[in-house]
C-alpha cells in the first residue's frame, strides 16, 4: 500500500517536472510578439528600402533587389534640405531644453524643494492633456499673441518644439540630480576650485547622464515629429516625419521606408556614441510618469 | 511566536539602521565646522532666483492649457475673442456625435490595449527575469528596439508588415486589429520596464519558499510573485493608458473602419482635433474636452498622491518592510 503511494508520488512528481509552469515559459508570449510586431517589421523596413515594385505589361507586379529609393533621395535637394533643416531644428530644440531644465532639475533636487515633490508631477503635468488639443492650444495662442506659423514659421515651430518636450528633459535630469554627490562639490570648493570650475568639472559630469538621456527623447523624436512642425509652421517647415508621413499617405512604400531606414541608422549612430554612459532606465518616454 | 518575533526583528531593522548610521556619523564628525552649503547654493538671493525661476517657468508652461481652459467658458472660435461667460460648449460636447465617438474610441482602445499589453508585458518580465542569459539579452535588447525608434518609425514599419502581409494573402486592409497591434508596440516594452526593477527588487527566495511550502508554481506566481510587483504592474497600466491616449502617429497609420465609427477609420481624439485644427483654430468644443480631461487628471493624481503619502506614513509607523 505504502509502496504503492510512493511510486504514484514518485511518477507525478516525474511528470510534473516534464510539464511543470516553469517560470521562463510565461516570456514566450512577450517573445512572440516582440519578434511578430517589432524585429519583422523592422526586417520588412530593410527589406523595402532596397527593392522596388514594377507593374509588368501584363499586369503582374514583380519586386526586384533596387537603389532606387536610395537614388531618389540623395539625389534630391529638396530631399536632402529636409535632412539637414530636420537636424537643425533637432539640435537648436535640444540645447534650448537643456538650458531651460538644467537649472529648473538643479533646483527641484534640492533638498529644499525636494520635500515638495508636487512641484516636479506640476511640471509633468501638461503632458496629460491630449498632445494634439496642447499642440492646437499653442498654435492659436501663438496666433493670437502675433507670432502665427505664417509669418514665423521658425520660431513657432520652435516653440512649440520646446514647450512639448520640455517636461521630458526635466525628468531624467533632475532623477540624475537626485544622485548627485554634494560631498564632492564641496570637496572641490574646499580645494580651491570656484564656482564655475565646480560646475563644470564636477556638476555638469555627474549629471552626465541625465543630460545624455534627456537629449536622446528630444532630438530623435524632434527630428521625427509630424503634428508639431506641420501644425505650428501652418505647413511651412518640412521635418523627416512630415517627408515619413507624406510617402505613407501616397502609398510609397519603398522611399518610405528608405528615409525610415536613415532614421534607424542615426539612431543607431546616437546609440553607439552614447554606449558608455550609464543611463536611466526609466527615463525614456513617458517613463517616470507615474 | 517566537519565530514570528525573529522573523520581524531580523529582515527590516539592520537595513534602516544602516542606512541611518552614516548620516549620523558625518554629522557627529565635524560638529565645531560652520554649517557650509555647497557653492550654488548660498545666501538667501539664491533662493528667491530658484523659487522665481521654476514658478515662471511653470506659468510658461501652463499658459496654453490655462487660456484653453479659460476660453473653455466663452463660446468664441478663436482665442482673443472673449463673448461672454457661459457653460454652453460644455453643452455642445454632449451633444457633438462626432467628439462622443472620437472619446468612446479612444477610451476602448486605451482600455484594451492597456490591459493587454500589461499581461504580456507583466508575464513577459517574469518570465525574461528567469530565462537563461543569451535569451535575457537578446529579448532586453528587442525590448529596446520601439522605446528608443521614434513613433514614426514604429507605425511606418508596421504599415509595411500590413502592406506586405496584404500583397502575399491578397487583400490588404486595416482594422481595430491592425490599431491595437500598434497601441500594443507602443505600450509592452514600457509595462516590462516598469515590471522589471520590481522583479530586481524582490527576494529571490520568496517564490522557492512557496514552492516548498507547498504551493504549486501557478499558485506561487499569483499569490507570491504577483503582490510583490503589484506596484510595478499598477504603473505599467496607467503608463499604457496614457501613451495610447496621447498617441496620433500610430493611430493615424494603422487606423482602419471599426468601433463606434462603424465603416469609416477608427477616429480617435488625436485623430479627430488634428484633422481639424490643419486647416482651422482648435474646435471650440475640444477646449471644454480639454479642461475636463485636465481636471479629472488632477483629481486622480491628488487622490493617487494623498493615498501615497497616507500609504507610507503608516508604512513608517508599523516599520514595515522597506522598499
């Protein structure tokens, strides 16, 4: 009897173990749908960037290896002002953000203010209003106050840029601010170095990171936007996501995904550059949010 | 009893005290020094610069979503042109079809997609956590892949996979399906790192200790593993409300017809505004949307605050468990 009860324990035991819910299993979902929806589509994207698809004679559509998505874009000026005015627009944002939230991180770190932290959700804030109603919002005040995407189109854009992307520049850097190790500042000061010395050889390399991240969810998304730069410019100013945004809704598929691919190559370039800094985790879109 | 007095006098107590005793120290250390602030941070001229700089900074930032929620109690179309005080777009916005459905959209999509990117993302982070290394890389790194691609990036590369999928079955056409996938890659990676630092932070031991006691793996995962990142999976849920909210790019690209708009493409609140506001001001009726929107946010975050701070004072005075 006894022996019985044993090796019945002994065989469930053995079969659980075959079908036991090991813990790994439960990320084959979440493989599958990174693979079904992110790694193939970004495949797909590789993939059209360097085909094209001719419509034979007898009406057969045949897809064959091509550079003429490629040509087409850097043969074009047009093409190419729309790169360069993108990075431009990209660079002049992220370093007006940097300015503005550095000083306003630096402050709500401190210990002063940190024990009101409802002034950083303040700052977060704005960002739960739909992003299109904000973006409409700033266009017409902007109109209103003269400065309209007609006659300015550069600094509306700007703006509007800057007042959207703000508060994601504020929160990496004051989480880096929160970090940031007073005892050396002040062993520098002890040391003879002044205030400016301090900043800059002790402040601005310990938060670091917090800047790194903070102009990697400006200057991407920036150059990429389409709502901002075509709202407030009234359609003036061409960035990449407006180019994206404009083969997509003529069905062009492989210049598409060619300027999308020069995207992912930038981003790819930013990446590697930034590879050794040491950066938040939480802080990329929308992260730190809640 | 005893093992109950051991239990509670071994885990929390060394933490919190070590985590105490260096401040103590530094402090008794220098007792004859004058109190000196770092270099930036002196005299009382400095402190007032602070206070001015984020509260002007603040009111620049707040200007447009006050003159909006001002001008959501006039009826004029554009801004600048007070008519008089009146509650009547808050009238028109029950009664626009158009808005309703734009909104019941909206609330649908977040709403599912919210839900179900936090249960693959939840379950994904349980399960990466425990995978073998070479798996753990390669999937944190494709994690990686749509939270640093811009959101142009994302739509465009799944209206290709759409487009493609439609020239080998030979049909090609969007739906709520197609919208979800989208708002679905928008949200995953987020609830996953959201979940993850919860998974660092919990003991290890806790789910084998469960096991031994007795409890099956799906019973250890829902009764020991779940309440431990529950904080984690809340924030993961509301941070995937609030991207599919917002989001106009996606939605724009693989909106198809469905939901409360029938035979047209899904119209969301992102969709809905932007159609407009490229040819003409913002709707009037989307500032009075706005103010609600903005004044419901406040009271969630008020109520999610106070219940924070209520939760950790008691959490101070039980000397519970630190996290």
């Amino acid at each position: 009897m006894s022996l019985t009860n044993q090796e019945k324990e002994n065989r469930s035991t053995r079969l659980g173990q075959v079908f036991a819910l090991k813990r790994k299993y439960l990320a084959i979902p979440y493989a599958l749908f990174l693979v079904l929806f992110v790694i193939i589509p970004l495949l797909l994207i590789i993939a059209y960037a360097f085909t094209e698809t001719t419509v034979l004679t007898d009406g057969t559509k045949q897809t064959s290896f091509s550079f003429a998505a490629a040509a087409s874009f850097f043969t074009s000026a047009s093409k190419w002002s729309v790169l360069f005015v993108s990075l431009f627009i990209g660079i002049q944002t992220t370093v007006i953000c940097l300015i503005l939230s550095y000083p306003a991180a630096y402050f709500l770190a401190e210990k002063k203010f940190r024990v009101n932290k409802v002034l950083v959700i303040l700052f977060i804030m704005p960002m739960w209003i739909n992003f299109v109603i904000r973006t409409g919002a700033t266009r017409d005040l902007l109109n209103w106050m003269g400065l309209s995407g007609s006659t300015h189109p550069w600094s509306a854009t700007i703006i509007g840029m800057v007042y959207n992307y703000l508060p994601f520049t504020i929160l990496p850097l004051y989480t880096t601010m929160l970090k940031l190790d007073h005892a050396q500042m002040e062993a520098a000061s002890d040391l003879g170095a002044n205030p400016w010395q301090v900043f800059w050889k002790n402040v601005i390399p310990q938060s670091l990171p917090g800047i790194v991240s903070a102009c990697e969810m400006v200057f991407m998304p920036v150059m990429s936007s389409y709502v901002i730069s075509d709202t407030l410019s009234e359609g003036k100013i061409t960035l990449f996501g407006n180019y994206i945004y404009l083969a997509f809704s003529n069905s062009l598929w492989n210049e598409g995904s060619f300027m999308a691919l020069i995207m992912l190559v930038i981003i790819g370039i930013t990446m590697f550059a930034t590879r050794n800094v040491e950066k938040d985790p939480s802080s990329v879109r929308g992260g730190g949010l809640w | 009893m005893v093992e109950q007095e051991q239990a509670t006098a071994s885990s929390p107590t060394p933490v919190a005290s070590q985590a105490e005793t260096p401040d103590v120290v530094v402090t008794k250390r220098i007792p004859s020094r004058p109190k000196k602030q770092h270099p930036f941070w002196e005299g009382k001229g400095k402190r007032v610069f602070a206070h001015c700089y984020i509260w002007v900074l603040l009111i620049l930032m707040y200007l447009p979503v006050l003159v909006l929620m001002i001008y959501s109690f006039t009826t004029a179309t554009t801004l600048g042109d007070w008519k008089g005080f009146s509650f009547d777009l808050y009238g028109q916005l029950f009664q626009d079809k158009e808005i309703q459905i734009a909104v019941g959209n909206t609330a649908i999509i977040a709403l599912v997609a919210a839900t179900l990117s936090t249960i693959i993302g939840t379950l994904g982070a349980i399960g990466v956590y425990e995978s073998r290394p070479w798996a753990k890389k390669t999937l944190e790194f494709a994690t990686q892949v749509p939270v640093v691609n811009p959101e142009i990036v994302i739509a465009l590369s799944l209206i290709v996979m759409f487009v493609f999928i439609g020239s080998i079955s030979g049909s090609f056409h969007l739906s709520f399906w197609t919208l979800l996938a989208g708002h679905l890659v928008l949200t995953v990676p987020f609830v996953y790192l959201s979940v993850k630092p919860k998974l660092i932070q919990m003991d290890p031991a806790l789910y084998e200790a469960a096991l031994d006691l007795g409890c099956t793996p799906r019973q250890a995962l829902r009764k020991v593993v779940f309440p431990e990142i529950l904080p984690g999976v809340f924030s993961g849920f509301l941070l995937s409300i609030t991207l599919s909210l917002d989001d106009f790019i996606v939605t724009a690209f693989t909106t198809g017809p469905g939901l409360l708009s029938g035979n047209s493409n899904i119209a969301t609140v992102s969709t809905y505004v932007e159609g407009i506001i490229k040819k003409h001001p913002l709707p009037a009726t989307s500032r009075a949307l706005a103010t609600l929107i903005f004044v419901g946010v406040l009271l969630f975050v008020a109520v999610l605050t106070i219940y924070n701070n209520v939760k950790a004072h008691q959490g101070k005075k039980r000397k519970g468990r630190q996290y």
